[in-house]
C-alpha cells in the first residue's frame, strides 16, 4: 500500500530480464495460488533453492519442470484416446 491507504498495482513480471523468482511471483506468473506453488515445491519436484532467508525458483528450471509436465500429460491423454479408439473399434 502506498502512504495514502491505496493499494499500488504491481508492475509486470519481465521474466526475461530475471534469473529467479520468488514464490508469491512463480505463482502469480503460473496464474496459481502461492499455497498451490508452495505444496509443488514439496510433493512435484518443483526446482528451487534457500538462499540465506530467501527462497528462489530459477526461471529456466520452471520453464523446463513446466514443459516436462506438459509432455507427460500430452503423453497420457495421446495413451488414453489410443485405449478408447480400440475400445471403439472391439465394440463394433
């Protein structure tokens, strides 16, 4: 908040100017809560590291945790409609 009681918008992320972010900005930069973020880092394998009293998740290692996400599921949902056009192709 600023000194008159209102609250100041935050600036964008310019994500290609940063190494790392913080938690509160992966999450907001994700679209996700921080407690969704927070609970990744601990059960997803989510890269980050403690530095001092800081906690950074570097940005190249979200980038490619995120895009090894999205290949797994790509690969799931592909296995998934093979099962079912063979399922189709049985019942007829």
């Amino acid at each position: 908040m600023s000194a008159n009681g209102k609250s100041e918008a935050l600036e964008p992320l310019c994500l290609s100017d940063r190494l790392a972010l913080r938690p509160a900005e992966a999450a907001k930069t994700l679209g996700i809560c921080e407690r969704t973020l927070r609970s990744w880092m601990q059960n997803e394998a989510l890269p980050y590291l403690r530095l001092g009293g800081s906690v950074l998740i570097p940005v190249g290692e979200l980038r490619a945790w995120l895009a090894e996400r999205i290949g797994a599921t790509r690969t799931a949902d592909a296995i998934a409609d093979e099962i079912l056009r063979d399922l189709g192709r049985k019942s007829d």
